[in-house]
C-alpha cells in the first residue's frame, strides 16, 4: 500500500472513533499518524523492510502493527471491528460535505438520529440549526447533500466540487509517480453548477496513478478505466474523471480539457486561419503536421499573438477579442479583499458570537468588517427589535474602543417588506453606519409587484447594498420574477451598490448579472452573508463569480479602503 492509502485508513479510523465517543487522545493519535504518513517523503513501505517505521513522527508500536498488517494484507482488522460498533446510518452521514465527525455525534447524541431520512426530518423541521455550533447554513447543506445522495444526478454547487477536486488533486500530488496534478473542466472555470470533476495528472506511470485512484475514500463505484484514464462515481452522486498524460503533453491536456469547448472551437479557428492546427495534444503546422513547443498554457496564447485568457473568462464572451487588442481586465483577486460587509451573529441567526466573528475575520488579515443581523420582521431568525438593534450599536462601539488596526460597522439587514417599505422607520437606519436591504419573504410575487418593491427600497437614500437580488437558492428555489435590468438601471442612478453573495448556494448576483452591472458603473460588494466563523471562508467562492463577471479590483466594493468605503456609501 501507498502512504496515501495508509494515511485514508488512520483518518477514517479517526473519524470512527469519534463518532464512537473514544477518547479523544486516541482520535488525536490516529489524526497525528495521517498527517506525518501523509506527508513523508519516502514510502512507508521502505521504512518497514529498515525496521525504522518507529522512527517516524506519530507512531508507535501500536500504529506501526497496524502499517505492517495493512503493507501485508491490505486490511487492518481493528478498522473493520470499528465499523460494526457504529451505527451504518452515521456513516452515510458523514459523506454530507462539511458534515464532520463532531457534527454527526452531536446530532446522533442531541436528537437521536441514526439515518438519512431522520436526518433530512430534522433538518426539514428546522431542529439542526438550535444544535451547538450549527445553524441555518448547516441545516441548508445538509438538506443539499441529502438531495444529492437521493438522486444521484451528479449536479453539484462549485461549493461542494471544488473542495472535493481539490482533496483529490491534492492527494494525488504526493504520490511520487506523479509529476503534476491540476483540476481541469468546469470546476477550473469555476462554473456556479457543475456536472463532474475533471483531473489531470502528468505521468509515465499510469497504471499506478490509477490503482490508487480508484481506492479513494470518496470514490464509490469506479465506472470505467481504460489505459490512461479512470471514470468514477463518488458517495455523492458526483462523477470524477481522471486523465493521465505523459509529462510532455500537460500543457495542451490541461489547456484543452478546460475548455470551454467555445473557447476552444474559437481558438482552433483562430489556429487554423494562421497556418496551424490545434488540439488536446499540442499546436502544430498545418503544413508539415511538425510540433510547435508548448511548455504551458501561456506558450499557446502567445504563438496565436494573444495575451492569456483565465480560466473564469473562458466562455467565449468576448474574451479573445479583448486578448487581441490588450483589453482583458486584471481581475479581482482574494489578496484584494479587505474586508466582509455582510454578516451574522448569535444576535440574531448566527452561531458564533460578535466577537468571534471580529477575531475570525481578523485572522484573514481584513481591515474591516459590517455586521448586519437580520431585522425584526424576520422572527424566524430572531430579527433584532429596536430595544436590541441599540443596545448591539453599543456593543461594536466599545469593541471599537479597543481596537486600533480594525473596525466594525454597525449595520443591518433590513427586510423588505411586501409593499416595498423597509423594517425599521428612516430616523432608525440613518443612524447605522450600513444598511443592507433583502427579501426573505412572499417570493410568489408577480414580475411588476416584485419590482415596484425592490425600487422602493433601492430609492431609499439610507440604504447602501441590495443583497442577493434575485433570492435564488441554487437548485432548490428559482430567483422571483423581477426586472434586474430596471433595478440595476436605478442602482445606478442612485448609487446603491449591489452584492454577490458569495455563499454557493446563492452566488447571486450570476456572473451574467455582474458583467451587466460592471458595464453600468454600478459598484459590486462581494459579501459571506456569513452565519458563523467557518462560511467566511465562502469569500472565495464570490471572487470567483466576480472574475467570471469580468470584475477588476477598482469594481469591487471591499477592496477599497475603510475610509474610500465610508466616503462613497450613500
């Protein structure tokens, strides 16, 4: 056996044992021992012929048994005892992506469930969110993965595909067969929804790459494998396509298989018109059929006299054109960020604390942070009355008072009301220091009602963002009938700025929409709408929207500079 595959067995030993309430040192040990066999830089195997498996960090005599057992057979016994001790139910549970094994035990202790179907009960009836440390966005992505194991479509959020092509990718790279690995595909373009995880990786040893593939602990069921590629189907539903290439045609391969096929079919043409054929395998001349180096990606971009195009942009909108004439964006990146203007607390529906949140986005590096929990019509996520909403401005005031390298603003998120008023009077919101304006209720509205609602608010001269204005849940509730042409046109009018809400089971505004309102001057906050201090991390995932929508680190709201952001709020 690999170190990989050794280093799956300790972690799912590790996961096992905590579902199973063992000591919490032996769940440490086994995690310890994944890690350090993970991460060696020769083979455990090598080592165990020495004799000097006990020279590595982690493991001792117990855990070396087990290595030798697993080298000798390919099982360890005490992992398959393991199994039968927990319930198969709060294994299938622990498949749900950002599920871990506290999370399962603390809803297996607190409400008793032991299967799915209890599960998605609980979470329909909104019991998970009052759990410790989960909430609404928890129950939400339980709900998602449940959806995803009952119907095994394959169609995932980004949200849930990159994190899984990113555990493979990265698992692959350690193996020393492997000299490059990289995700390819939809999820390299970082598309909202995705059908598959296309890998790449370069290698003379195909056959081993595979082998090891196809044990993956998220790898179900392998569908077909041939001599250099492997299709499998994870506990998910969600297709993983592995293709191994030989070092030399990386490049191409991975340039080729990120499509998307526009782009591709529009750089082929593009070849072809200058005396040269491109495809999967590399950029040749038409003429002799004889090879043009390609290193990389940029190498095929420069022999077509083009600057090179990211992969967000590949989508044939106007990309190549722009690369021709030296006109594509520099785009916004996760280094520009500074700060997250949209966010909750335990004040309202939010796990943690105000300060927790403050330290977390602290430890991110920002500058600032809004807080904006929910208004008071939203009793479903316990909205801040005007009694509360004073005494929390209170709170961030003294937590300002000692902090000299970091703010926190005072803001809300203030409920549209269906006849387009807000949920707090005027003289209330003038005295925050940002206000952001949603819908949350009476999405069967018609197009013109809905619209007439949201333009009452974007008029609203306190209000400073528009949060997720089409109120789509991706691939459980469709964005309401509105105009987003008008409201986008008003915005601009009035300089309200709108947001991407960056949590992946909105990305809203699309990138379509991002795109439209970049072309309008409209500025675009790229927000969390985090609920606790592990989604702030969901920042990425609207970053990479706003580079889809062509955004630039000037479009973007929190990039600028805490007194840039005061200066230009309504």
């Amino acid at each position: 056996m690999t170190n990989l595959e050794i280093a799956w067995v300790f972690r799912e030993i590790a996961d096992l044992l905590e579902l199973a309430e063992d000591n919490p040192f032996k769940v440490r040990a086994y995690r310890k021992a994944a890690k350090a066999v993970f991460h060696l830089s020769r083979e455990v195997a090598e080592l165990w012929r020495e004799g000097s498996l006990l020279e590595v960090p982690g493991i001792g005599k117990n855990l070396a048994a087990k290595v030798e057992e697993l080298l000798q057979t390919g099982q360890c016994s005490f992992l398959e005892r393991l199994k039968e001790t927990v319930p198969p139910g709060l294994r299938d549970i622990l498949t749900i992506p950002g599920i871990g094994a506290k999370s399962v035990r603390t809803i297996h202790q607190v409400l008793g469930i032991t299967t799915l179907s209890e599960l998605e009960l609980a979470a329909k009836d909104k019991k998970i969110r009052h759990l410790p440390g989960m909430g609404s966005k928890t129950e939400l992505a339980i709900l998602r993965g449940i959806d995803m194991l009952k119907s095994h479509q394959g169609a995932a959020l980004l949200g849930i595909a990159l994190p899984l092509a990113e555990q493979v990718v990265g698992d692959l790279r350690v193996l020393p067969e492997v000299e490059r690995a990289e995700i390819t595909g939809s999820v390299r373009r970082s598309k909202e929804m995705v059908g598959d995880v296309d890998i790449l990786v370069a290698s003379s040893q195909p056959a081993v790459v595979m082998q090891v593939f196809a044990k993956h602990p998220q790898v179900k069921e392998v569908l077909a494998q041939g001599t250099d590629r492997t299709r499998a189907i994870t506990w998910l539903g969600l297709q993983l396509d592995l293709l191994v290439v030989p070092p030399g045609s990386f490049g191409s391969a991975w340039h080729h298989r990120t499509g998307s096929s526009q782009h591709n079919r529009r750089l082929q043409e593009r070849a072809q018109g200058m005396g040269l054929k491109l495809n999967e395998r590399g950029l040749f001349s038409k003429e002799d059929g004889e090879g043009l180096p390609v290193g990389g990606e940029e190498d095929i971009y420069q022999r077509l006299g083009l600057a090179f195009v990211p992969p967000e942009l590949r989508e044939d909108r106007g990309e190549l054109e722009a690369a021709a004439n030296g006109e594509l964006p520099h785009l916004v990146s996760m280094a520009d960020i500074r700060g997250d203007l949209h966010m909750h607390t335990n004040w309202s529906d939010g796990v943690n604390t105000l300060p927790e949140m403050v330290e977390a986005a602290r430890r991110r590096g920002y500058e600032y942070i809004a807080v904006t929990d929910h208004s008071r019509s939203l009793s479903i996520a316990n909205g801040l009355s005007l009694e509360r909403l004073v005494e929390q401005r209170g709170v961030i005031n003294r937590l300002n008072e000692n902090m000299e390298d970091f703010r926190v603003l005072a803001g809300v998120e203030v409920d549209i009301l269906a006849d387009g008023r807000l949920d707090y009077p005027d003289e209330v919101l003038e005295l925050m220091d940002l206000v952001i304006a949603s819908v949350h209720t009476g999405f069967r509205m018609d197009g013109e009602r809905m619209t007439a609602r949201v333009e009452q608010a974007v008029k609203n001269p306190h209000v400073d963002i528009l949060a997720h204005p089409t109120g789509r849940i991706l691939g459980r509730r469709n964005a309401y009938e509105i105009d987003l042409e008008r409201i986008m046109e008003l915005a601009a009018s009035t300089g309200t700025w709108l947001e991407i809400n960056a949590s992946p089971d909105r990305l809203d505004l699309d990138d379509m929409h991002v795109r439209t309102a970049k072309d309008m001057g409209i500025p675009i906050a790229i927000n969390t709408d985090a609920h606790d201090v592990v989604r702030l991390a969901e920042m990425r995932y609207g970053v990479l929207t706003g580079r889809r929508g062509w955004l630039e680190k000037g479009d973007v709201v929190n990039t600028w500079s805490l007194e840039e952001v005061m200066r230009r709020m309504r």
